[in-house]
C-alpha cells in the first residue's frame, strides 16, 4: 500500500512540475515577434550593418562570399559599403574600379516599410560612390536576415544574402 501511495505522490509531483515548464514556454510565434522587435529597433536606430554570405550575380550562380567579404554601413544619416562585385560592366573607369564602394556619404530617398504580418522591414536608400549611383534596398527578415539588392547606373544588377548585425566600435586605447 505504502508503494501504491508513494508512486502516485511522484507521478503528480512529476505531472505539476511538466506543467509548470510546460506553461513558461513560449511560442514560436511569441518569439518570432521578440526578435522582430529587436531587429525593428535596429533598423529604427540607423547604427547597423549589413555583413553578406552569398552572392547572387545577374545570369549566373551563386558565389560563396566567406572568403571575399563586404559590407554595407548604416550610421544615422550616412552610409559606407564595399562589397565585392560579379558581373557585368557597362560603363567601368580603366583599371576596373573594383566592386561596389561608396565612402561615408548621405543617405538620399530613405525609405523604410514594415509590414508588421510577415514580420519583415524593407529598408532601402541611394548613395553616391565615386564612380557611380547606387540604390540598394534591403529585405529584412525577423531575425536580421536579410536580402539586399544593389542597382548601379554602370553595372548589372546583384543581389546578396546574410545578416544584419549592431556596428561594433573598434576598442583602441
């Protein structure tokens, strides 16, 4: 009897703490809504960057960019970028002009949409680079993914993929 009376106290110590656990539990969605948030008020501080892991060249395969990194700066009202290019030129300065670069420079048209459903931001903006006009718009997912489509008025269009991420400040004393 005293077997049957202890097994039974266990199986419902067991079955309260499996509901407690149970209940502290969030959803997917809960935390998919979480990390929306604070992606939102990433893009919301303007104090981001863009990191890709992949290209997506116009007419061609996709490149693996773990070895040619790039990136693309958001810093309030200005912005810098230099990512690697793969495609065609029309219009290139001799020498090549490298990939797409554009020093600290205004941000112009800034627009941003958030759709707050699908749980995305749209962020895109044109900046002046040195030997050219670029437009870049960014899809951000709700976790900082994102694709960024770059338009240039001298190259083919390009398309990349990876993360959003807060700017880390260099540590030099």
């Amino acid at each position: 009897m005293k077997a049957i009376v202890s097994i039974f106290l266990l199986s419902s110590m067991l079955l309260v703490t499996t509901t407690e656990a149970s209940s502290q539990k969030k959803t997917k969605k809960e935390r998919r809504a979480e990390q929306f948030v604070e992606t939102q008020k990433l893009v919301d501080s303007k104090q981001f960057i863009f990191v890709p892991d992949r290209a997506f060249p116009q007419g061609g395969r996709s490149i693996d960019l773990t070895t040619n990194y790039g990136f693309i700066k958001i810093m309030g009202e200005e912005t810098e970028g230099d990512m690697p290019f793969f495609g065609r030129g029309f219009t290139v300065p001799y020498g090549g002009g490298g990939g797409i670069k554009f020093d600290k420079t205004t941000i112009e048209n800034e627009q941003v949409q958030i759709n707050e459903k699908k749980l995305r931001i749209t962020y895109s903006f044109e900046a002046k680079g040195k030997d050219d006009h670029y437009r870049v718009s960014m899809d951000i997912g709700y976790s900082g993914n994102a694709s960024v489509n770059v338009t240039c008025n001298n190259r083919s269009p390009i398309s990349y993929n990876g993360e959003i991420s807060e700017i880390e400040e260099d540590k030099k004393n």
